[in-house]
C-alpha cells in the first residue's frame, strides 16, 4: 500500500487499542502467540483485508505500542484522554478519519482483544454492507451484536455523541432494526483476564 494512496479509501478501519488492561495486570495489546502481538495481529489481519486504510488509537502505555506499530502501513492516533473509555477514544478514532477524509463513506470499528479475528471476517462485513445496503452490519457471537462492526457515514453523528465510557455497542442497540448480524466464530473470545490468555493460548 503505497503511502500517497492511504486517505483516498471510502472506508476506513478504526482499531482501538487504547485501554490499560487493568484486569490483566499487563498490556493485552502486547501479549503474544507464535511472537506476534495481539496489537500487530489485529492490524495484520485489518490490512490484509483491504477493506480501507487502517487507523489505530493508542493511549495507555503509547510509546511501548507505538514502537510495536510504527513500521506498519497504519495511521497512528494518539489519545491523551483515553482515561474517559472506549466510547472516547472512538470518537476520537472516528473524528480523526473524518478529518483526514471528509467523504469517507463508513468505518470498521474493531478492538485489538478478539484473537479469533481474521481478514476474511473483516471481508465479509463489508460485503454484506456492500450487497444490502443496510447501514449497520455487525459481529454475531455468545447472544450478542458488537464489534467488529460496520457503520455508514449516515451514523456518523451517533457514533460521535456515545457517552465516553460506552462504545459501539450502545449504536448497534439503538438502531437494531436496521443491523444486518454476521456470525463471528470465536468472537466472544476477548482477553480481560491472565486465565483468558491461558485458555487462548491452551485452545489454539
């Protein structure tokens, strides 16, 4: 992807990898499987998807992830108040995007903590937007709708006024008449805890 290309996609992907992990007593972003972070993975997987140019939202521990990301094709954003929550540091995400491309057409919101995500997952989000036209299409996992998920600019202002301390979600469930579900093998798999790394890690 050469760099002159990267604003001129009509989607973006928005990683967000702000958080402390304060759960996990250490870095998710920079736990590792075969030697590849968390953080990278997630970004690997968004590029190889070519679904849009990629941003990733950092806050805590930023110049320990930032050294981990930097090499990447990504655009990095720097979220000093990332303390708020993730409902912050998506719209701080979102607003950069708008920013750099005004007629941007929708965004892949995906978190950094979902191993099981794969580029095809991220593909395929896309296409159902593509093919029905419908302005939420999000992951189907456990009993929930969450991320990753796609929204089209019509969204946009809902998704820029989420309480700091929500997220995503609270749009998906707003709007659930008009979201289109995916099916996310794996999805429900986030790690919060050192016993959900080791069981990750057991089960791969």
């Amino acid at each position: 992807m050469s760099h002159d290309s990267r604003m001129t996609s009509p989607v973006a992907i928005i990683i967000l990898a702000a958080g402390s992990s304060s759960r996990l007593g250490q870095s998710k972003q920079l736990l590792t499987y075969h030697h590849v972070t968390l953080l990278e993975k997630s970004i690997h997987e968004s590029i190889q998807s070519r679904v849009g140019d990629v941003f990733v939202v950092l806050g805590a521990n930023e110049e320990e992830h930032r050294k981990v990301v930097e090499h990447l094709p990504v655009t990095i954003i720097s979220n000093p108040t990332w303390k708020k929550g993730m409902g912050n540091s998506m719209k701080t995400g979102l607003s950069c995007v708008i920013d750099k491309n005004p007629l941007v057409e929708g965004v892949l919101i995906l978190v950094c903590d979902q191993p099981a995500l794969t580029s095809h997952h991220l593909q395929k989000l896309q296409e159902a937007f593509l093919q029905t036209q419908i302005p939420i299409v999000a992951s189907h996992y456990g009993d929930t709708l969450g991320v990753p998920a796609f929204f089209h600019r019509v969204l946009f202002d809902d998704l820029l006024q989420v309480p700091d301390d929500s997220g995503a979600k609270k749009v998906i469930s707003k709007y659930h008449h008009q979201v289109k579900s995916i099916r996310f093998e794996g999805g429900e798999l986030d790690i919060d805890t050192p016993e959900d790394y080791q069981r990750w890690v057991k089960n791969r």
